[in-house]
C-alpha cells in the first residue's frame, strides 16, 4: 500500500529550475550539531545512510531500505522533533529513494538550509546530475557540493575537485568559487581521512592533476 502523507501548502519548488535569487544561497546557514538531538530513532535505524557523517546508526543502503516503512518512521520522528535537520534529511532520502522527488522537496530543503552537511552534497549531486529527473543545475549544484567539503564531507573534499577537473562547471560564472589552493586544501585533507586502497588511489590521482596545473 502507497503511503500518503500531506505535503505542506508552502512547498518550494527550487528544485525544479535554476535558482533565480541573487544570492541562492542566503538561507543556508552553517550546521550547528549541538542545537540538535542525536538520539536513535526508528527512523535513523531504518533510513540512516551509511556515508552520513552525522548518522547516529551504521545505516542502510538503498536497496537494503524499507522505503514505506522508513517514509512512516520518519515522519513520526519529525512529529517529535520537526526542525531536526538529520530527520528531515532521512525522510527525503525515503521519499527520494521512492521516486517522490515532490514529496522530498520540503524536506531536502530543511535539511539543506541548517547547512546539513549530508544535504548540501547529496542536493549538490542531485542538481549537478539531475537525478531527480529535473533540468541539471550544475553551477548551482557545484556549489553546494564545494560547502559540503568546507563542512568536512568526504565525498565533497573529493567530489568538488573531480568535478572541476572533468569541466562540469566550465560556463558558470558567479558559482562555483573555483580556487586552485583550496582545492589542493580539500585534497590534502580528503588524504589525511581517505580509508583503504580505492580512495587512496583516487585522492593521489586527483593530487597528481590539480598539483600539475
């Protein structure tokens, strides 16, 4: 049975094009852990992700997750604690796994908007590849995937880098910030944190390029 749940009467749909703010990015703020519970629910133990670096569970993958029961789990976590950005993060995950990109909206947004480090590379992923099935943003999404390395994000320290060396932001202008040195910083970082031979290999590749230039 297709779980429905309302969706709010202010759903933002920035999702959907390229973000038309001068400044799109004016209501992300910086994440702050200690404003937010870390206690185990239902719904991290059902729709944790296991690369999250604020997951509180080991996680799940996609395939292994019970997506309506994550979906239900998930929304009874919110009704106790709304703002959590860690919640609001797994139920779009839930709703995103599902193919209810519209669902997810409200809830990648609150996510992303505490500056969830989590949210600001998976959404930075999403509008760079258009995974979600909406016009790819990658300007936009290129962005969010640099913050998400400045806010510590293994996959952001290595994916921000990757992706200006294959030219996905060649044409931005205002953003991505593209500096040679703090990319070299991310890399460096990324090294210190890289577990077992394949992201080693990776970050060393990644070094040998931006390190040439």
């Amino acid at each position: 049975m297709k779980l429905i749940f309302p969706i709010p009467v202010a759903l933002l749909t920035f999702m959907a094009a390229a973000p038309v703010s001068a400044n799109p990015f004016a209501d992300i703020s910086t994440y702050d852990r200690d404003a937010h519970s870390r206690t185990v629910t239902q719904c991290d133990l059902i729709a944790g992700h296991p690369s999250d670096p604020e997951r509180v569970t080991p996680g799940v993958s996609q395939n292994e997750m019970d997506k309506p029961a994550a979906i239900a789990a998930c929304h009874t976590a919110l009704q106790a604690d709304p703002d959590n950005p860690r919640l609001n993060y797994l139920l779009a995950r839930a709703y995103g796994y599902s193919g209810l990109h519209a669902e997810s909206d409200p809830y990648r947004i609150k996510a992303l908007n505490a500056g969830y480090p989590q949210s600001l590379f998976v959404i930075g992923y999403i509008r760079i590849e258009g995974w979600d099935g909406r016009p790819a943003d990658p300007c936009y999404g290129g962005e969010l995937v640099r913050r998400s390395a400045h806010a510590g994000r293994f996959a952001g320290l290595v994916g921000f880098p990757h992706y200006v060396q294959t030219g996905t932001f060649n044409g931005c202008t205002d953003y991505p910030k593209i500096n040679q040195d703090e990319i070299l910083g991310f890399l460096d970082t990324a090294e210190e944190r890289a577990e077992g031979y394949y992201q080693r290999i990776l970050v060393k590749s990644l070094k040998v390029h931006f390190e040439a230039k």
